[in-house]
C-alpha cells in the first residue's frame, strides 16, 4: 500500500502524521486463556488430555520416573545430565506443578517449577510444557507426536513446518545469504555499502558505521519481546541463516535495488520506505529499506518489517491473518522504539474516522487490511496481548500449527471476530460499530 513507512509483499504501514502525545488503550473484557470444556470448573481427569494436543497421560509421566533428562529453561539455559526423580502434580494426575530431579553425584534432589520450563528431553524423547490455568499446572506434550499431527494438518492446507536445520546446514545457507549481499554490492558499486554480521542478521548499508547499533540493539530487543509471547528462548535462532537487510540511505537506491534485484515493479515501491519479503519455499526472509529523515520512524519501519519476517518464520509456513499480522508488527514496535509516536497516531485516527461512520469494512478480516485499518488492528492486538498475554501466545501458536485463526480464537479467547470487534468498538465509544 501506498505509504512512506514499509510493508512485506502483502503488508505494510500508512504516512506518519503530527506525534500523538498520550497513550490510548482499552481492555477488552475476555474469558481467560481456558479450555472450553473445563472453563466452568474441574476438569474431567479422563478427559483432561483431550484438552491440549498430543499430551501425555499421568501413566506416561510415571514412566518417565528414573529416566536421564534434559531440562530446557524458559530462560534459555539448560540443565544436562540429569535424572528425573518424579513430577508432583495436583488433584489433576496429568497437569504437573514441580519437576524434581537430580544432578549426577548428588544425594539431595532439586526442584523446578514447571512453569520455568520450555522442554524437557527425557528417556531420549523431546516434551514441550503448555500451561493450562484451570488445571493449575503444566501439561507435557509429546513433540515428535505432535509434530505428525501439525505436519499432516499444514499439508492438506499447502503449507509446512520449517524444518530444524543443523549447524552446517545453517552455516551453507549464511554463507549463500552472503553470497547474494556480495552480488547487491556489486550492483551498487558506487555506493559504501558495507556488512555487518551479528547473531542473527546479515546488516548492508550505505549508512555511516556510528548509525548502525542503535538500529541493531532496537532488532534484539524485537526478538526477545516476541520471543516471550510465542514462547522461544532468548538465544535461539528462528531464522533460515539469518535474517538479511538491505538498508540503503536515500530513496532512489532502495527503489532500484527493489526492481533490478528482487524484481518488484516502481509502482508498488516508490511511495514504501521498507518491504519484507518472504520465501515460502525455503523460509528466507529480506527486509530492504531507506533510512529517510526521520531516524525514529525509520527504526519503527525496521521492526515492523522485520516482524512480519519474524512471523513468517516462526514454526510453520502458514500465514497470520492480514489485520493481526499489522497489529503485532505495530504492536512490537511501539514496545521497542518509544521515540516513534507513528502507531499512536495511527490508532487515534482510526478512532476520529469510525467515530464518523461506525463502519470498519468488510476488507478488515480478509486478505488484506485497507490503511487506516492499522490503527485498529494495533489497539486490539495491544488490548488482546494485555489482558492475557498467554492466551495470545497460545493463539498465535495454533494459526502457525493450521488452526483456522477464528477458531483459536473461539478457543483461547472464547470469542468471535464480530464479538471482538464490537468490544473494540464499545471501548471507543462506537458501540454499534460494524464491518459494512
């Protein structure tokens, strides 16, 4: 869409405006992140683990007793060389609360809350822990079970999980991703294009070396944020490689790199000041921009941009609706780069035009928002996120695994898109808002 912010090949952000200079929010009154079927008290213990996919029973968990381990932190530490002692549980014998085990050489055993972990590998096979609020504990999921089961469900929908590459494979494809930087500075000969290389990102610019880390800092610190809601360790790395940029200081090199090199037609970029673009075959990602004149909106286009690369890449090729795909990359940018007012703005004027017509559009949850619309998406996600950040994660985890989003939705949320809109719409005064 039109804009001076960025956009992926189907996304992107609308003009900056004057700052707004106060923050308006709104919470949506929700259910709480709990199963439908326990959400009015004690969970049948026969039926609990029908409640969360592939999960394993209080007699599966017995048998892991005595077994070696490894525990995977939340943090991103790990715990090797350890044997499980046992797994205390409440009234539910599925759900755990504490995992005790013990160190080699040591008499006295240790303990964890289940809530501190991510993974635990056990009798050489792999279990994701997933809270469930009604049953007070943690649930273990089997991860190659349950990988079938999401494997075949993406299938049957045209799309799959991102394989787990191993370390040379990750190192040939950083080394082709450099190969292709090498080829766009080739191409711009006449340009101080230079690389930088961190963890996770292949950074080329024309941009001065002392500009650089705050952008940098401002793509760590998006990592961790969605890392927290989607529940992946601080340190792992969830890109194919890494994650390129292509970062140019003027505008007219970035609308060239765009048609000469990545083929994209002037018309659908001369008026964007970043794109994301999105390989669906191996999972690349490449985030091109131009700084412009405005350093704090520039770093606000960066992370937006970069999180639809981030989405993209997250566990499956299966795509994020339209609107909740805007609203999490305006979300997290607000969270990351405080200077820039642009997604506030953009809130408040979604707010004064639905105040005029009560009418959002029938476009708003198809398969692709208008540009306005991005005011909306962001206060709902940023409403959705702080009433129960938990839920919101668990639902974005379902769309990645072929979960239809309106039926997570129902699930975690227990509400509608129409209910969710007319909540959004109470809470700015509209409480006869409609989509058409």
């Amino acid at each position: 869409m039109p804009r001076d912010a960025g956009g992926t090949s189907e996304t992107s952000l609308g003009q900056r405006g004057e700052e707004l200079r106060s923050c308006i929010r709104f919470v949506l009154v929700m259910a709480v992140f709990v199963p439908p079927a326990i959400a009015q008290g004690k969970a049948d213990r026969s039926k609990s683990t029908d409640l969360i996919e592939c999960s394993v029973t209080s007699e599966q968990l017995d048998k892991l007793n005595g077994s070696p381990a490894e525990l995977v932190l939340a943090n991103g530490k790990r715990i090797k060389d350890v044997t499980i002692v046992k797994f205390v549980r409440g009234s539910n014998k599925d759900a755990v609360r504490t995992v005790v085990y013990r160190r080699p050489k040591r008499k006295t055993a240790s303990r964890l809350r289940a809530g501190a972990l991510v993974r635990i590998v056990a009798a050489e096979r792999a279990y994701d822990l997933v809270a469930v609020p009604a049953l007070k504990g943690w649930m273990l999921v089997d991860v190659d079970e349950k990988t079938k089961v999401v494997s075949a469900r993406l299938k049957a929908k045209g799309r799959h999980v991102w394989p787990e590459l191993s370390a040379d494979q990750q190192a040939d494809a950083v080394r082709e991703q450099k190969k292709f930087l090498a080829g766009v500075r080739q191409k711009f000969s006449g340009l101080p294009l230079r690389l930088y290389e961190t963890k996770f990102f292949l950074f080329l610019t024309d941009m001065p070396a002392a500009q650089i880390g705050v952008y940098i800092a401002h793509l760590d610190n998006m990592s961790v944020e969605l890392g927290k809601r989607f529940g992946v360790p601080p340190g792992e790395n969830i890109w194919r490689g890494k994650a390129v940029f292509v970062v140019f200081v003027n505008q007219p090199s970035f609308v060239q790199f765009e048609t000469n090199v990545m083929n994209m037609s002037p018309a659908s970029t001369n008026r964007k000041q970043g794109i994301c673009h999105q390989d669906n075959r191996n999972g690349d990602v490449i985030v091109a921009c131009h700084r412009g004149n405005d350093p704090h909106y520039f770093a606000q286009v960066l992370v937006h941009e970069t999180t639809h690369g981030y989405l993209h890449r997250f566990k499956s090729s299966a795509r994020i609706p339209s609107w909740l795909n805007e609203g999490i990359a305006e979300w997290v940018s607000t969270i990351v780069v405080r200077s820039s007012r642009a997604p506030l703005k953009r809130q408040a004027d979604a707010v004064l035009r639905l105040k005029q017509t009560g009418v959002v559009g029938p476009s708003f949850f198809g398969k692709k928002i208008e540009s306005w619309h991005y005011g909306v998406a962001s206060r709902i996600t940023d409403s959705m996120i702080t009433q129960n950040s938990r839920a919101f994660g668990a639902w974005i985890v379902s769309i990645k695994e072929g979960v239809e989003w309106s039926q997570g939705l129902q699930k975690t949320f227990g509400v509608t898109p129409q209910q969710l809109l007319l909540r959004y719409g109470r809470s700015i005064g509209v409480p006869m808002i409609r989509l058409q």
